[in-house]
C-alpha cells in the first residue's frame, strides 16, 4: 500500500476529531489519478485567527486499547495501517509543496504503550522541525501515559498540543474506555503542559481537549464543571466537545447518536466560562443537569436575572456589560471606551458598537430608560449573540 493510500485509510476518521476552529472546507484538486484527498484535510482558523489547509492524520490505526465507541479500538476487524515517521513526514512536505496543506495535525493509536508512540509522534515532529526546516502549524497529540519529558519535548515542536480527556471524570471514562486512567494517564499530563509553562521560560504552544458527547450518560453539568476546572486551574485554551456518533463493529454501534443541538449548547456554555466570566453553577442547568435545548445559555440566564433587573450601560462594569445578551467581549471594551467620550442614549448606539442592539434590549437600561423595543422576533434558542 503507497503512502497515498494510507493517508486515505487514516485520514477521514482523524479528520472527525475537533482540535480548531472549522471554517468550511472547498474541494481539492486530486494529488494523483484517482486520489481525492478531500476527506484527509480539513480548512481551520488557528488561535490567532489565521486559516490554514490543516492535513489531519494518524501514525497508525493499530490501538492496544479498547475505547468502546472507536474506530480504531483493538479487537475491530478491519485493516490497519501506519506509518513510519520518516514516510509521513516526507509525505506531509510533498502536500506541503504543492501548495494543498499549510499544517498538520497529528495523533496515533497507541501500540506498543503511550511512552513508545509518543517518541513515534515527536520523531515524525522533529523530521518535519529539523530535516524539512517546516515552520508552520504543528498540533501534536500527547499519548495516554506519556513520560514528562516526551511532554517538554512535544511542547518544544509544536504550537498546539492536546490531551483527549473523552470523559469529565473517572466514572464516566470508565464506562467509556475502560482501560484508560482519568487523572493518572490523561489528566496529570495536562497538569504537565500548564506546569511547564508556568515554570520554564519560553514561547509554549496552547492547549486543548475533547469530550466524546453522549456516549454514556454523563449530564451537561458533569462536562461543563470539569470544563471550568480546566480553564482556571490547567489553562486550556479550549474545550471540544465531540457529539457520539456509533461505528459499527463496536460495543456502542445500537447507542443513538447525540444531538447535535447539545452539542452547540455546550460550546454556547464553555464560551461562557471562558470569555464571559459566568461559572458552572451559574448555568441554566434543569433538575437532570442538563442544558434546555430550547434556548442558548445567555439567554436563558437573562431571561431569569435581568428582565426585573436591568444592566444600566452607562454604569456597569465589564462582568456586568458581558452578562447581557447581544454583548461580547469586544463590544464590551467598545462600550467602556465609547463612554470616556460621551452616555449612551439610543439602540443606534449601540448598533454602531457592534452590540446586537434588540437582543440587548430587553435587559438594559439606558440613562435609567428602558429603551423602546420590538417584540422578539426569534425563539430563545436562536440566533446566538
């Protein structure tokens, strides 16, 4: 099998993992007769806004562990294919010289044990780094049971790296992989990445995770707690959230598929926690722990805090103005910059900061006044803010 044909293999299911920012995708012209590798290589904005063809792969599809909802779990029959460092490595520099990926994001089944695959992982980075003097977008995966120093030397190469928690804690991990540790082998690596940081100067890459949605009965509030944790005490720079889709041939293939809808939800809830300045147990959470679908989380807090109790613009300060919906963080320091000039009076005001001015509307005060407003004309659930 050539090298094409592997990434094809490896591609498509590495290509569902989140770990940037989609922003849609075009078709790519095949790289040989026959050959479309559109399923290999996805279109993402990285953290600094920047959108590049991100070729997304693994090492190898051979796995030793037995996460019940993976394509690539042991036992699964079905063909396995790898790689060897040297041949990825010149395979993404092929890619990369004909102008068809800009990065790579990178992960593996873990064979021969977590330490023996991540030294396979930051061999094939270090090619790339060293051989091929490739400067670009590099997000490494860190391997269950990765030694520290393989840590240090992945943050070393790559601008992103990740640790897939799959659950938001031990029980739930175990009734999804059962052979994983939560806090041994995957969350004290992520412990590792933010101590390093802190500790070592240098320029050190983001971090990130995922949770698989809806594999087991873990509640919205169970995801999003551990969520806040890692945003305050490990510094993630995100939280992906995975909705479970069955694969065949796996213990989960009779499990529906989650919501899509809960999904956005949680995204909704953990933009909350990270840029808005909400925490967990403010969340509109019902009776089970979950998320309504019916609206998004803002909103539906609003609607329970400050329809009797109205958010004076020109008063309040940055927590206040970002617990309004229709304000975000820019428009948040446009509104505290525009009042140095002058007071806010008008919806049109505010229009001309950026503010969703009739989604405000409702939870404002300006100058003491309600302002005059429309009567909603969308759900709760739509559109964002």
């Amino acid at each position: 099998m050539d090298a094409i044909e592997k990434l094809r293999e490896l591609g498509p299911p590495t290509r569902l993992e989140p770990a940037e920012e989609m922003v849609g995708s075009r078709r790519l012209p095949p790289i040989q007769a026959g050959h479309d590798l559109s399923d290999c290589i996805t279109h993402a904005a990285l953290p600094n806004g920047r959108r590049i063809a991100l070729l997304k792969t693994a090492l190898t599809s051979a796995c030793e562990r037995d996460c019940r909802y993976c394509a690539f779990r042991q036992g699964r029959d079905f063909r396995r294919v790898g790689f060897s460092p040297n041949e990825l490595a010149r395979l993404f520099v092929q890619l990369h010289q004909r102008g068809l990926v800009e990065g790579i994001f990178l992960s593996s089944g873990v064979a021969g044990g977590g330490p023996r695959t991540q030294d396979r992982l930051i061999a094939t980075a270090e090619i790339l780094r060293h051989r091929y003097d490739f400067r670009d977008y590099i997000h490494l995966k860190i391997m269950p049971g990765a030694e520290r120093d393989q840590v240090l030397a992945a943050m070393r190469l790559a601008d992103r790296v990740s640790v897939n928690l799959e659950a938001p804690n031990s029980e739930r991990l175990a009734q999804l992989a059962p052979h994983k540790v939560f806090t041994e082998e995957l969350l004290l690596r992520l412990g590792w990445v933010e101590e390093i940081r802190r500790q070592v100067p240098g320029r050190w890459p983001s971090s990130c995770t995922q949770f698989v949605v809806g594999a087991t009965d873990e509640s919205d509030a169970e995801l999003l707690t551990t969520t806040e944790s890692l945003y305050r005490q490990l510094g993630l720079a995100r939280t992906y959230f995975s909705r479970f889709s069955p694969v065949p041939d796996t213990p989960l293939e009779d499990r529906p598929s989650a919501s899509p809808l809960r999904e956005r939800r949680l995204y909704q809830s953990s933009f909350l926690l990270r840029d808005y300045g909400f925490v967990a147990e403010e969340l509109p959470f019902d009776a089970t722990g979950n998320l309504p679908l019916s609206s998004d989380p803002k909103l539906a807090w609003a609607e329970g805090h400050l329809l009797d109790a109205p958010v004076e613009l020109n008063a309040a300060d940055r927590r206040d103005l970002l617990r309004v919906p229709g304000i975000g963080p820019k428009n948040a320091e446009k509104l505290l910059h525009e009042r140095r000039q002058g007071r806010l009076r008008s919806l049109s005001d505010l229009r001309q900061l950026g503010v969703v001015a009739e989604r405000a509307a409702p939870y404002i005060l300006l100058d003491g006044r309600r302002p005059p407003r429309q009567l909603r004309l969308w759900p709760l659930g739509q559109p964002d803010a």
